[in-house]
C-alpha cells in the first residue's frame, strides 16, 4: 500500500455505502411503470443530502443503492430519507390512493474505493442475477 502525503488543512474523506431495503412484505410493489419514478426520487433526495449516487437498481421487491456520502450524514438518515421521500411520491403524487410502503429495515455495507466497480455492475444487472439466481447472498437481505 502506497501511503500518500495529503494537506490536512481540510477534511478528506471516501466513504462509499451499498444500501439495500424492501417493500412491505416484499410485494411487488417497484413495478415498471413507476421503477425510474422511484430511482430518480432517490437520486434526488440523495443528492440534496450531499451524496453522490454511482448505482441504483433492483427489481420489484426491493432497491439497491451505491452512493459516495459526506461524514455529517448517519446511515440512518440516508435511508430515511431516501425511503420516505420516494414512497410519498407514489402514495401523494404518481399513485395517489394505491398501496406503496418499503419495510422498516435495511441492510447497509461499506464499500473499498477498489470495490466501487463490481458492487456498481452487480446492482445495475439486477434483474439479470435475479433471472438467473446467479445473486451474492450477503447483499441481498
């Protein structure tokens, strides 16, 4: 390992977090007509909190998301949000009156800056590993 000198007048900081959460009972509720509805509603909430979104995908029953985030941002936090906003944009806006609900639980999962690529193709080819069960257990709760 290479150490770098690095200025430390400022705050450095990588950190790199693979979330995954569910619908309610896993429902299918993440259906096409509304997929990227949900995903850019992620994104958004996700970069008005100073993230950096680099994956997003799933099928559905369930999100996966890979983001760059800040250190004043808890875990909780990100999920929440991104959870909570996304799912009163289909109860309020998309869907008004159609059930949407994820489960209150979540997996989350630090990701090493060499790890970025194969965690990113894993949650962009979702419906292709799920098709084919080819799925890495530990990332899919």
């Amino acid at each position: 390992m290479k150490l770098i000198k690095t200025n430390m007048t400022r705050n450095f900081t990588q950190l790199y977090l693979h979330c995954v959460w569910g619908t309610w009972d896993r429902l299918p509720l993440v259906t096409p007509d509304i997929q990227n509805i949900i995903y850019n509603a992620i994104v958004k909430q996700c970069n008005d909190l100073g993230c950096t979104v680099i994956a997003i995908g799933g099928v559905a029953d369930h999100v996966h998301l890979l983001t760059g985030y800040p250190p004043n941002l808890t875990v909780s936090e990100l999920i929440g949000k991104a959870k909570g906003s996304s799912s009163h944009l289909v109860t309020h806006e998309i869907k008004p009156g159609t059930f949407f609900k994820w489960q209150g639980g979540y997996g989350a999962f630090t990701v090493s800056e060499r790890g970025i690529d194969t965690v990113a193709n894993y949650i962009r080819n979702q419906a292709q590993h799920h098709s084919g069960k080819n799925l890495v257990s530990d990332w899919e709760i």
